[in-house]
C-alpha cells in the first residue's frame, strides 16, 4: 500500500484513537513543564493526519507540516481541527533548508514517530541515513526555532507484553539507535519518559487496513557484540508498542 491510499482508507486510524491519547498528552505535558512562554507556538513536523492537534488547548499555537497532500487534508477534515491548528502541505527536507522569520519561529519543533531514516520520505531518493537526518534536526533548529526553544522527540519500539524486561532492554536499544542520529552536542535533556502502550492494539483491531508493523511484528536486539546495531526479530507473539518521549532544549545560544 503506497502512502496516498494509507490516508484514503483507514491505516492511520488507530493515531487519533483514544487508546493512542497518552503519547500526546505527555509529549504536550513534558512542554508545558518546561516551555518559559505562553502561548506555546509549536511545529508538528510530519504532523500525519493531525493527531497531536486533538490534545492541544489554548496554551498552544499548532501549525503541522506534513509533504502527503492527503495527510494534510485529513488532518484538516478532523472535528478538533481549528483556528488554533494550522496545516501545511510541506516536504521537511526542503522546508529545513528555508528560515521562518524571527517573531514567527516555534518555541517548540516536535519529531513524532518519524525519525529513523525510512519514515522521513515515501521515496527511497530521499531516505535518510544518519548524519543526514543529524543535519536535518540541526537545521530545522537553526531555521525555524527560536533561541531558547525546545525539541520534542518520539520514538516507538515493540516490547513483549509477557516479558516486563522488554520493555526497558528494547526501548533501550531503539534508544540507543536514535541517539547517533539526533545531533546531542547541541542538545540538554530536560525530561524523558517510556510509556508502555499495551492498549493500542485494540484499535488497530478495530481497523479493515491494519499498519504493517502489526502484521509483522519485529522486536529488536544487540548483537553479540555489545554494539548498538539492531538485528530484527521476528515473534509469532503479539507483541505491544511502546514509546519513548523525550524533551531537549538547544544548547548553543
Ligand atoms: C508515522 S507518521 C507520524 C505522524 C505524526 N507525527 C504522529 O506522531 O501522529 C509519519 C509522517 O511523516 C510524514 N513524512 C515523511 N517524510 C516526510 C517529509 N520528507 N516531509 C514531511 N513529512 C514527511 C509522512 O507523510 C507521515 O504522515
């Protein structure tokens, strides 16, 4: 399934689901802890069909980007969509390259469930090896956030719902993964958190097109040599995701 009919049917569901509310709202409390000014102007980067739109309040000026046209458009056809949400059909590995003005850049630029290379492009030209994405993170900071601003980042891993150490040894190693592709130099951890979200596959249940990292779930693991290269591996068990929520604020100014 390309990724124009993944937004034409219902393969995306299951993110405006209640059951998949919790990332949100902590990657929005994990702000609203830290950010020093109100209201928060924040930028959904790969903002998908608007998800997080549905849990921020006032507090927050929403503006998603996303280069899926039909993305964009179901995001905009949500029943929570607003004045206080804006929406863009925009490539990010263009519009990195592009500067907002200084009174309109975000106090916040939020990386939700698209870092990791291959989730950044439904081209394979523009997939991402790691120090590109490193480039791309440190433009977008340049770019289009203000000084003092912050950097939201989730990640999702697989966990064994039947074997609580999973948890903590595969959110580690997704982790561990991400870390060489954020650019943590220019970088301070303010906060980060995994959540276990054991309840998300009831709504992808709920779903005729159900996301291809159901069908074939993968856990991850090191490989023998204690390095941090994942190896894939496969599990007739249903396994459960999880999420990593982590908030950074700039180093360098
Ligand atoms: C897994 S979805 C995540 C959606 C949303 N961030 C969330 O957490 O609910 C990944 C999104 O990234 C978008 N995307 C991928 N490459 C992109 C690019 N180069 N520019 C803008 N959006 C992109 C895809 O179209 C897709 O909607």
């Amino acid at each position: 399934m390309n990724q124009e009919e993944k937004y034409q049917n219902d393969y995306f569901n299951y993110l405006c689901e209640p059951e998949n509310a919790s990332r949100y709202q902590l990657l929005l409390d994990q702000i609203r802890q830290f950010s020093p000014v109100k209201p928060i102007r924040l930028f959904d980067i790969g903002c998908g069909n608007g998800a997080l739109a549905k849990y921020v309040d006032s507090e927050f000026l929403y503006h998603g980007f996303d280069h899926n046209p039909l993305a964009i458009a179901s995001a905009k056809s949500k029943p929570w969509s607003n004045n206080n949400s804006q929406f863009e059909v925009s490539n990010i590995l263009q519009w990195a390259h592009q500067t907002t003005e200084a009174d309109q850049k975000a106090d916040v630029l939020v990386f939700s469930s698209i870092l990791g290379g291959v989730r950044l492009s439904t081209k394979q030209e523009n997939i991402l090896i790691p120090p590109q994405e490193q480039d791309l993170i440190l433009n977008c900071i340049e770019n289009h956030l203000k000084p003092h601003g912050l950097i939201s980042v989730v990640t999702t891993f697989r966990y064994d719902p039947n074997d609580p150490g999973s948890l903590f040894s595969f959110a580690t190693t997704n982790r561990k993964q991400l870390n060489g592709r954020l650019p943590l130099f220019k970088l301070s951890t303010l906060t980060e958190t995994i959540l276990p979200m054991p309840d998300l596959n009831k709504a992808v249940k709920r779903q005729k097109n159900k996301p291809r990292w159901f069908h074939s779930p993968r856990l991850y693991t090191d490989n023998d040599q204690g390095d941090y290269i994942a190896h894939e591996v496969c599990t007739d068990k249903e396994v459960c995701m999880g999420v990593w929520c982590s908030l950074f604020k700039r180093k360098d100014i």
